[in-house]
C-alpha cells in the first residue's frame, strides 16, 4: 500500500471528533452555512423529531432542516419505498421512462386539476435552486421577456439566476453583475408593514402601490401604447420561508393576482419550503385563493431524503408545443430514488389527512407560544403560524426593536444540549430567519405529539430565562 | 374517499403501461430528453451492466448513464453503504457536521495535495450544475470578473449560468439574453481540427491562434496597460463529454496552461462525466499534465444513487478569508445519503487499482472497436478512447461526412430489444453525442467483463449491418 | 452630368413643399419625433421668440426646443462668436487644447467651487446622452458598481446606457435586454403624490420609504455585513423636464442626500434641461440646498447653436488618477466652436443677473397662467413654476384626472397657425410633457417681454376656448 | 461686481499660456486624449491643411482631425452655408421639419438607391457614437437580438454601447460589465495575418474560420434546428481607423456577405471615418462591392463645423411600421446648422469628382510613402493606402516587429514646430494608430496640394532621420 492509500485509509475511517475537525478545518469549504456556529456542530443520528450527537444527547427539532423533513427523521414508511426500490432500479438515465416518474408527475397535476381547475405538467430536476431555473426558463420561453419582480424578504435559492431573484443583497455582492436582478417589491409583512399602515384600516395599501406602478409608462413598467409590461413574472412565496414565517393577510393575493392578471405578468408560486402541507394545505398558497401559472417544488416532497424538485405549469406554459423535447436537462432529474420516496409521499397523503393534523397541532403549538409571548412580551414581539410553519419575533423591551443578538444567544444556548427535559439533558434545535435574523422560524415534523410541542415550548422558556435574564 | 383521493390512489398505483404512456402524454413536460426517442422506453430493472424493460429483455448498457454508474447498477456494496446510512443519519440540515461529509472532503483534498502538490478544499451541492454555479461564484469572487472563455463542444449544465458557458446556442435560444455568455474557442477535436491541420505537424496551431488573441488590447481581452484580462477563467473539460468524448493532442493542455498562467486566467476542470477513473485516470485531466485550479465533479462519485456534487478549488480562491460562511448554500448538498455512499465510493477506489483495471478494459475494447472500423470504413469514421471513455464516429462512405440519420438509425433499432446475444433476445443501449450528432459515446461499467465487451462489439456489428445494408 | 447627379441636384435644391413632403416620406426615418403631429410642421425661420413657418406666419414659442434656446432665437452677441471662432478656429481635434475649452471648464470649476465649496473638473461631450454616458463611466470607475437608482418620470436620454436608467419602459421595449436597468424611486410629484399624501402633513413620507430600502439586507438593497450598497449613485433631475417640469417640496433634497450620504451612494444632478437659468438659478439643484456629486449639463450651454455637452464631477470621481488619459473620447468633444459660443454663454451669464431676471418674468408668468388656471378649473389641474420652468396640467372636469385627448388638441390647434394675436395671425408653440402626456411644460426665452407673456396666456386661453367648448 | 464675478471675469478672459495651463490642470478632466502628449500643445488657428500654434508657427496637418475635416480647415463655401443658416433658422427643435434635413435625407437616399439597388431612409443624430447606438437600435428592434459580431481592431465609439463593439478592452475595463460584448473576430490584416498565412494563397482562409463557426450548434452560434443565429449582425468599418488605415483584400467582403446572408445576419458599415470619398469612393465600402444593411456616417458630414451624425438603412428595417415615431430622440438630432452644412457637403459632391480627385492624390501620396519605405526599410515596415487614407507602420530593423517607442517619439518630434520646410520653421501634424500603435495613419485634406505632399513626405523624412539615427 503506498504511502497515499495508506494515508487516505485513514482519513476516510477516522471517527475521532477531535481529528475530524482538524480534517474539516484544513479541507472543508467554509462557504456554506456550518460555520455560523463556532464550533460547527456534529450529529450522529436522526429519528421522528429528534436528533442525536455523538454522545447521544437527543436535540429536539422544531425546524426538521428547514422543511424538508416533514414526516418525520427516519421515517419508516418512506425509507421503505427508497430501499425497494434500490433493489430494483436504482439507477436510469432520465432519458428514459420509470413508471413511478409518471406516477408522481400525473398525481402533481390531477391534484392541480382538482384545485385550480387548470390543466398542466411536471417537470422533475434536483434541487430547489434548479427548479427555479427550469421555471425561468419556462417564464422567459412563454414570455420572451426575461425581468421578474419578487419580493422584498424573498428567498428562492443560491444558483446565479435564483441569487438575482433572492432579495439578499449579501448573496449577490460578491458575484459580479447581476443581469436580471428581479425588482423586489415589498412583502405584506404586517407586524413591520413596509408602509407603516396598520392591517385593520389599511385597505391593501401595499397592492394599491404595486399597482400603480402600472399607471404611467414613465413609472417604468408598463408601455401604454403597447399594453406590454416590462416585467414576465411576479415570484412568490405565499409564506415567507427564510424571510421569518411572514404570513400575508387574507385578501392580499387575490388582489394581486388581480392586478398581474391585467397586466399578463404570470403568477410563480415557490412552495419548496412551505408545500406539501406544511402550512395546512397541499400547496401553501391554497390557504389564498389564488391559482398560481407555476408551482415550484422541493424539500419535503422527500422528506429530505432525495433532492428530487420540480415544476409544475399551465398547460399553454409547458406543453410540449411551448417547450419541446430538449428544452432542458438534467442527469438525475426524476432519478429512480427520487421518485420512488416521493410517490410514497403523495400516497400518504392520500391515506392520511394531513390538513386536519397539521392545522390542529399547529393551532396547539400557536396557541402555547402565544401563551409564551404573553409571559415573555419584552422577549417576544409577535407570533404566528399557518399549519406547522410558525414564527416567534425576538425583540427588544418595546416589543418591537429586533433584538438580533439576544435571538443568536437563544440559538447557540439551545444547541449546548445540556437543556432539562425533565431531568434528561436535552437541546433544542431552532432556525433563525427573517428581515432582521431575529425570528425563529418553527417547522417541527408533522409526527410531533402535543407532548413534544409541550416540551419545545418549555424549552424555549428555558432558554429565553437563561438568555435574557432581566426580561421578565 | 373522496372522488379525487379515489382518482389519485389509481394513478398512483396503475402499471398499465398504456394508461402509463396516456398520463405521460398529459402530465408529464416534455422538455426533457425523454422524447428524442419516440416512443420512449420504459425500463424497470437494473442490474450490473444491464437494463431490463417491462418484459424482462436485458439491454446491455455500454453508457452507463453518461458514466454516473461506472460502478455498475445495483452495486451492492454501495447500495449497503447507502442503507446503513438511512439506518442511523438519513437526513440532517447541512447546516451541520457529520463524519463523512469530512472525510470525503478530505480524502478528496489528500488525494489532489498528492496529485498537484496544492492546498484545497471542497464545496459540496448537488447536482453538476449547481457545482457548476459555485465555481462560478467562486471564479466571480476571486477575480472580480464574471466573463470566462470555454470550449466549442463544451458542456457543463443547463442552468442559467451554466447554459451561458455551453457551448451550443440551441440551450440559450428561447430563453432571453445571456449577459455573461461564454467566448467559446475551438477545441483539439483532430479528426475534424477546426484549423484543417495534421495533427503530426500542426505544432499545436491551435493553442498558438489562442495566444494571439493577447498580442494587442485591439484584438479584445487584453488591457496591456494593466496587464488584465477580460476574462476570469477557462472552463474546460480535458475530454469533451456531450461533445463525442473527443480526446485533446498531448501536449494541449501544458501549452494552453502556460498561456492562461501568463495571462492570469484560471482553468476549471469540468470532470463531472469524465472523473472517477472514467478516462483511467481519479480526474482526467492527470492525463495531460496540468494542475486546474478548480475542479468540479459529480455524477459517479455516488454510482448515480444520489445527485452529490462538488467542487475543489486551490486554497487561496476558497480559503474563509476569501470565500467566507454564507457564501453560497444549498438545502440538499452535503446530504448524508450521498455522502456515506460517495465515501464508500472512495474507499473503493483506495482498495481496487482502477487505473489499472480501467486502462486495461478500455485498451480491449477500444481494439475491438477498432477493428470494427477496419471491417466497416464506410460506417465509422473515427474511433478513440482513453480509458473506458470511448468513442465510435458514424460517417458516410468517405468515412468522414457525419452520418446523423445512420446514427439515429443505430440507437434507435438498438433499443428495440430484438438482437441475438447468442440466442437471447437483447438491446443496446446507446448514447449519442458530438458535434454532429454522430458520435456513439460509449461509457461502459468498470464491471464489464471481456465477454459483455466482445457481446457489446458484436451487437453493434449486428446494428450497423441491418441499418447500413449497402455499406459493406 | 450623369442622371444621378442630375437627379440629386434635384433633390438638394427643391424649395416646393409638397415635393419635400414627399421626399420626407420616402427618405426620412420616422423614427423622431416628427410625426407625432401630422402632418409635421415646416418652419423657416426663427427669432427671438418667434418661429416661422414657411408662410410667414410667427409663432409664440414658449417652449424653446425643451429650453436649448433659452436666451432666444437668432441670439447676436452668440451667434456673433460662433462666427468669430469660425473665423480663427472653426475645426481642432480634441486631442489638441484651445483656450475656449480651459477657459470654459475653469469658469464652470470656480462657479461650482463658489456654490458647494467643492473642487471638482469638468470633462466635455456633445449631445445630452454622451455626457450622462460619460457621467455612468465617472460612476462605475468610482464605485466599481453598475446599477443606480433614478426617478419615476425621469428622462436622462435615449443611447442604450442613458435609456437604462430613463423610466420610460416605452423607450426600451424593443431594444432587447436591458442589463443595468435603473431602480425607478417616486418622485415627489405632489400633485399626485405616489403615496396619496397631503404635503401639509407628509413629513416627506417619500424619503422615508426610500430610506426603508436600507433598513434590512432583505429589502434587496444593502448588505449590512460590507456596509456596501447595491446601487452606486442616484441619478436625479432637481426639476423633472420630460416629466412634466413637477418641482419637488423644499425639503426633499436635502433629506434624500442624508440618505445617500449615509449608504455612499453618489447624487448625480441632470441639469441637462433646467441647468443655466432656467429654474432662476444656475443650477436648478441650487434650488435645493444640496451639493451633487456630479452634474450633467448641455442643451442651454450653446443656446442651440452647437451640441455641446459636459458633466463636472467631483475631485475625487475624476481627478486624473482616478480617471486617467483615455478613459474616454469623442470626437467632437470640446469642439471649437462649441466651446466659443459656451464661453460667450458664460460671459453673458456673468455679465446679466439672469437670476433676478428669470424670477421675475417667471413669477410674473405664473401669477398669469394661475389667474387662467381660476378661470378654467375645468380644464388647469394644476400650475406650477420655478425660474421660468413652468407648468399647466390639463385635466378633465374634475381637475385632477388627466386630459391627454384635451392636450392634445390643444397642442395641435396651435400648430395652426391662426390664432388672433390683435388682428394678426398667429400660432403657439407649446410641448407636451407629463406622466399621462397632459401637462404642457413652459420654458420660455429670458428674453421674453411681459406683453409677450400676456400674449401668450392670451393665446392659451384662446386655444382653451376653442378645444373645450363646455368647459367654461 | 461680486468677488465671484470678478474672479470669472478674469477666468473667462484671460489668454496667458502659463495661467491657461494651470487652469487646465485644475479644472478640466483628463480622462480625454489631451493628455496623451506632455504637455499638451495649444493650437491658435487653422486654414487649409495648416493648424498654427500660438507663435504662429504652421504645422502640416497629414490627420485633419481623424478626417472629419476633409474638405480643408476653413473651408469657405461651408462656413458660408453655416452663416447662411444662422441668419435664417440657426435653431429649431428637432420635432418640426426644415427643408434642408429633408434635402439632406433624401440626398443619402437617392445616393444609395443608385448605388445598391436598396431602398432606405437616414435617421440623424449627433455624434459617431449616438449614430451607432441607434443603428444598434434598429438592429435589435429588426431581429430581436442583442448580440453582434465586429472586428478586432474596429472602433465603433466610446458611449457604453458603442465600447461594447469597440474590440479594446481597455475601453472597457474599468466600467463594469458589459452584458452586449460584442464576439470580435479577426480582421482581414494581411501585413499580419492573424492566421499566419500569405495572401498569395490563403484562398480567404480567415472567411472560411468565420463561416466555420455556423457549422455545428455546438460552435455556439447556430441553431440548426431553427435556423437561426445568436448574433444579430456583423458590424464593420470597410477600411480600419483606429485600427492602424487596414485594407482588407479584395474578395474579403464579398465572401463575408455570402456567410452573412446564408445566416440571415445583418452588416452594419460604419463609415464615420471613411465614408465621404476619404478611400476615394462615397462610401468606402463601395470599394468591396457589397450591399450593407445598414450604414452609419458622422464626422466628415460637416466638414467637422457640427457634430452631424446619421445611419441609412434598408426600408425594412427602418420603416414606420418597425421603426415607428418615438423610437428614438436626441435634441440635436438634424439640428439645422448641421443639416445646412451637410447639404451643401453633398452639393460640393456633386459638382466636384472627388473621386477622381482623391484617387490621383491618394495614388500620389502612396507612391511617395512607398520610395520612403524604400529608403528606410529598417523604419517603415508597411505602407498602403486608399483614396486618401493611408497608412505607415513604423517597425524595428527587422521590418516587422512593431515599433511603438520610435513611433511616439516621430509623432513628438512632429508637434515641436521646428522641423525645417525649405527654410521656414514648420510642425507636422500626425496620428498613431493601430494593433500595436505604431502606425501612422494619415488622412490629408481633400484640397492637399501634390507640394503640400511632397513637403508632407519630406517632414517625414526629416522626423525618421531625428529619431531613428541608425536605422538607415
């Protein structure tokens, strides 16, 4: 064995933690996210809502990896359908045809039938970023036009063309020009409304603004003579995911949509994070009223365990007249294990009522952190929630300052794991989000008992008592 | 059960295959590639080097889903690796460490210290593409730059961002402008050198026409006054993938690195199809003798059971000072499934002498192939391979026309599944790529044995003389 | 002579109107302006305020090519040193110096060290566009950065660059991608203000909302980790022209380059149109109490007589470090006789209080089209001037909807040539200008006498009673 | 008089040389081409072929402004036409008619309509590069397209658009990205023939390169498929300016129109520098015998007495119905000094055979460089010319290698004023140019004497045996 092999046998076997950090520090990219905790954290193992570090210290997860693991870690069922079908066709080249990529795409789109009323299809790729993409592709094939607006707080991924339509500066500082940088609109983020209008009177101020833009052609989008906007499509999360749990209030969407209606801009709906029933419904977006032109999807349709996405789009947006064979590509697209999980997925959903369960024990969890808000208001400055996706505000005495520092304190706190769950050490995983990095972002499994939420929630005081000790 | 849960349970659970093709025909888009073959085959087995269809008939598959199986189908060692892992870690947020996440990052960074004497890391997403979009950030970052040359024939993906740097025009057309599209230069392709030269005294021509566009700042991308190039970086592949597996000229490479380092231009090595010992090398550009200063991969380091990509790039262009957390982030990369599986990959390849193996295998069939064209220069017109890289060029009778229809022919009757291996009905799968589309790219398992090579040489016998009759 | 020549000694002789008509239509693109009235107008000659047309018959002009003859048609002192400079130095390349250009630069250099305690340079172009393309150039090179803010309403030109940030989508629909689009803000319209506010108690909202922009990295705009904007400069007109000469509140200024000031985002002032008087001061931005980074200047500089344009920027944006030898060219830049004339421009301006001047004839004006404004508020929406920039915004019964069929009309009654000036025929020249194309923008000569301001309310309030019979 | 006046006052008046350059120094930008020469040199008056600095002293002007004066420094019949127009109509905005823009138009018109069979129109502007932003205007309105080729070496001007299609990076380098990079391709310069060949036999290889890239969609600029190109047009100067005077061979455009033709690209001439008869024919492309789409003219227009610019184009890509009112704008556009001057241009043109007349002299000049060449083949390493554009390449002994050093101290020694004309102090006046900056392109008056000539050859001499001592 030379001298390489021998070394690298040993770089691929060693389990020593003080070892592997060394390892991680000398040849892992720090350019991802593991290093907004120093240290970085390892886990070993993962199960229902929890999960376990190497020295068996179970960490409750209320964020189950932004979403994407809504059904729960390990669960059985799903990891069943991955391994069956490992030992059938684990591999094939997407061009050809599997029988469950039929399947989950014709599920997709009968269930759209049923909601929206509108013929469409499904297109797989991998990854919520190239979804993304594959939807641009869609929107500028359709339109001919290649700016979309989005929103102010809206993530839609890190690729260059998702970075130009994410509203983070921060993502795209670095990276030279961004061609087609969507114009960002603000969000209805009641609890900071970008207009200072309170929700009671308001009257929609925001959509009213959205839709003068259109008034004059000197307002810049809009050419009068040619009824033609500037602008092919208006990206939406109809929940905020990473922008902090924002839930719009009624009525917004469909004033909206209105408005892009009459001026032919499509409607792009990215459910990555919040479809697939985390805010209650099927589709996040169903709780509004509206019927979106695309669908983008990804995340738990999985349940993490593939990173099979897709699109679905009106049938005029994607028919194979509008968006012939080769219009796009991807080698594991609609990959065989993807596939696999995700139409076990969709089975269970048919099987079990998601709604119901989500909706109730996500009224049980808003229902205790509001409970937790009232006990700690100079701690927290608003909650809310739809289905499983709630959001907790840390703000300052006013309830209403962000307190960034005071979120990121609660956070590390949490991952210390030396928590009391009655009597047993415990930590507790959260997420930090929003405008201001003080909002933790809840999207616990869909397996959770009331008794775990009891337990998030006891947590949680635990640390904010721990944290902010001359807040209450 | 309600109309449409009834309704959806049926669809998720039919195997008609004609119900299968009409929920196709309507649910499924077609902008994938899964339409160049009509109708389009179904598969639903896989195993070793072969596919089986609905009716159980074997294909032998000399392309391996452009090599992100070269270990073969059902590869069991990977696939336990795989579920050992779904056993104990199936899902964590990458927000967070696991062992193997480090470990393939380091045996992958040992491996490239011991091959090109440079400090490195690795970035891990999933997909090539995505790979391909952080090493554009990466590039973008380091040089402040965005444009980049890369080859005629050059493929790295299809999102935006990577169709910008692709080469052929038809996956930009439809969808807008491309503001950083690539300058792209004419690769060594010598049976069809874009100079008309002989590569025996061309003295690399080629490279020289290359040079010269840095004489004089009139000539584009050079500011002799600040000695600064227009353009960032060179993407390249050492051997073109979807371009028909063309094998560059010794010698190309050094000269063209020595041009780059003179002019302050990075070159990233695309090995997304072509690493993993596919060309006989780990990455296959240690063929030719140059040192990339990034390097992307994906494809087989997980025998094609999960989308895992990556990329390596030297210290100073990915170091935290320079390429800092938050940089880039993507929900899937580093998942734990395909990290266990990609590690397993490597130990492989520290047990077994896949240069060697790969080597030998390729040099046996690329003699064979050989010899099909001395039996049939009317067919093919041009036969390479380097490793288990192969390519068969399909040309009229002056064997050096493109033959597209011919080619078309072949792979189409090949999946029919009606050939005779010995008295058992079989197909050959095939793929076709090339400038011209007359390119057979043969990316065989490193499991083939010497009879499946001698069976796969003498079904393509069998091809080309039912559908070029009068061409022997 | 040959029957081409014969042919064009035709054409470039012909005096007969109907034959030019023709010719119009054959040889003249329509891609102007002209036809926008049909059929165009010929005029024949100029003076003072009057144009001519070919009968004879003098037409008010209050509107002096959108303010480039501002100190009249025919000037003598002007013409008198272009024909001077003809004489000595009618042609130089700009390569070479002539005292005219130093002179002129150094007198525009010292005003402005006067009004901002500023030093600074100025760097000559010809036409209005040139000069904001060099202007984008002075940014970009300063910042490093590509995009900028700029107004709703705004206009800046029609070259590529200049129409990227020129609200207009009308004026880029057909010109494909614009990659460095401007963010377009609300001006502070007040008449219609964007935000339906009162201004008695706005407390400048407008500024506020802008500032919001800042407020988070997710508002698009601002990346608090690098204290680094996205947007490099804000590219204003202190009065907008196109736009409808709207004059922002006392107070806006001010309170936007707080903003700028704290983000470091550079305040370009367009004073291509209300520049040198026409706003009563200078510069019109003087109006507002705060110091641009650059100005943009042209049109009025020659009186017409010659394209002449320029901006001056900031020491620091421009000194010859920072913008060295070659950083850009154009031929007739600082040409000759554009300079002479400048510099007479200049001595006039030093030599006559043009600010006394200008506010007196421009109070007066106003106090006379509000006085027809009372008595037509069926028709005047609004008034409003500052200098001699004025403006009357014509509007349906209601006196605030836009009227563009009325203005229209209005616009093109004039252009007839028959209105009763005492007994004699006349016509009046106005422009049409505005969001909604209803507002006619008044930028009389300076040299105009208080009987040809009556004259001209007479003149509008003849052509108010023709086009809206019921309105009185 | 304030303090401020005064101060003006004498800036404004002052003629002090020393005073004068302080000024310079402090207030005018750098960042034109002044200050390629230390110190800039100051020029008094111009008549003929002669500038006069402020001593008096002529210098012979072989350059006269880049041959925008090609009629003579003070050419009386065209300052009369400018006198003549400032007494009648010296301004009239842009959207009304006077007769001589219609003259003008449709002079152009005419002139190519007997020359290529085409019918067309002019649009006017101001300045070369405004024109060439409109004609890419009318480019991409025409063909939805974006992208075009131009030339190595070509120079097209210098606003953003303009520097997009200008090849030198430099020009670009510092004003961040340029999303329209135009694909510069190798200019037909056989003295160094960018592919190394002889013109004796290289058959047009560089045309057969260029056709090569539409022969796959893998060489990035073809979709087979549809038919269609990614580049709009191909944008050329006949003859090269900037560019070093480049002649390209016979047969060059012809076959380049051919390749254009079959991919449905336009060819877009810029004769800004050589149209109006400077290489003997109207325009110079008339010399190749080919038909462009489109022509963009400026400079010479006026004799340089005003900034009048202008494209032709073929009716279909220019009528009203594509190229509709409002589609674009320049305030100065056709503004009547300039029209009036141009007309009478044309009408010069057509009772004088400049054809002839600059052929003779042309042919003349040449054949002086040529026995110069032939007396210092150490020094001059080509020379050739057309009309009167010619061109001297000053190169080391070896007569190839580009001598920029010796050429910068010739043109110099040329602006000292005191080289000896048979006994009188004299300058001469030169510009550099070309690939490597070493060539002297020289562009004399149209009404240069065969004297003036041959003193213009003898200065040369004169300045090569100063400033290459021992090179003969």
């Amino acid at each position: 064995m030379s001298a390489v092999d021998a070394d690298l046998l040993q770089v691929t076997r060693t389990t020593d933690e003080r070892e592997l950090r060394a390892l991680e520090q000398k040849y892992c990219s720090w350019g991802d996210t593991v290093h907004y905790l120093e240290p970085p954290k390892f886990f070993d193992r993962a199960e229902g809502s929890y999960l376990y570090d190497r020295e068996g210290i179970p960490y409750l997860d209320l964020q189950m990896w932004y979403s994407a693991a809504s059904f729960g870690y390990g669960n059985q069922r799903l990891q069943r359908a991955l391994t069956d079908q490992l030992s059938r066709l684990p591999q094939l080249a997407c061009q050809y045809l599997h029988p469950e990529k039929v399947q989950l795409a014709a599920a997709i789109g009968r269930l759209n039938e049923s909601k929206f009323a509108l013929d469409g299809r499904v297109h797989f790729n991998v990854g919520g970023s190239q979804a993304i993409e594959d939807s641009l592709k869609i929107v500028r094939n359709a339109t001919g036009k290649s700016l979309v607006f989005s929103f102010m707080g809206g993530y839609h991924g890190r690729t260059l063309g998702a970075s130009a339509i994410t509203s983070s500066y921060r993502y795209r500082r670095r990276y030279g020009h961004f061609s087609d940088r969507a114009h960002f609109v603000p969000f209805p983020y009641c609890f900071r409304c970008p207009y200072d209008k309170k929700r009671e009177d308001c009257d929609l101020y925001c959509v009213k603004q959205f839709e003068k833009n259109f008034e004059s052609e000197y307002n810049s989008f809009w050419d009068a003579k040619a009824r033609q906007p500037e602008f092919a499509a208006f990206y939406v999360e109809a929940i905020q995911g990473t922008g902090g749990y924002v839930i719009p209030p009624a009525g917004y969407f469909p004033a909206l949509k209105r408005v892009l209606d009459e001026r032919g801009i499509l409607l792009v709906d990215d459910e990555i994070q919040m479809g697939f029933y985390r805010a209650g419904k099927f589709w996040a977006i169903e709780n509004f009223n509206v019927a979106p032109d695309i669908i983008v999807f990804g995340k738990a349709l999985t349940n993490g365990l593939n990173p099979l996405s897709g699109i679905w789009a009106r049938e005029e947006l994607i028919a194979p007249a509008t968006f012939p064979p080769g219009s796009t590509h991807s080698t594991f697209s609609s990959n065989t294990l993807g596939t696999a999980v995700a139409l076990e997925v969709v089975r269970m959903m048919e099987e079990t009522d998601y709604e119901t369960m989500v909706c109730r024990k996500g009224a049980y969890f808003l229902t205790q952190i509001r409970a937790l808000q009232a006990r700690y208001p100079k701690v927290i400055g608003d909650t809310d929630g739809m289905g499983l996706a709630l959001r907790i505000e840390i703000c300052g005495e006013d309830g209403h300052t962000p307190d960034r520092e005071l979120t990121d304190r609660i956070f590390a706190e949490g991952m210390k794991g030396d928590l009391d769950a009655h009597g047993r050490r415990m930590g507790l995983v959260l997420d930090v989000g929003g405008y201001h990095k003080n909002v933790f972002t809840l999207a616990p499994s869909f397996t959770i008992t009331d008794e775990e939420i009891d337990l998030g929630v006891e947590l949680l005081e635990q640390l904010i008592r721990r944290c902010a000790p001359g807040r209450f």
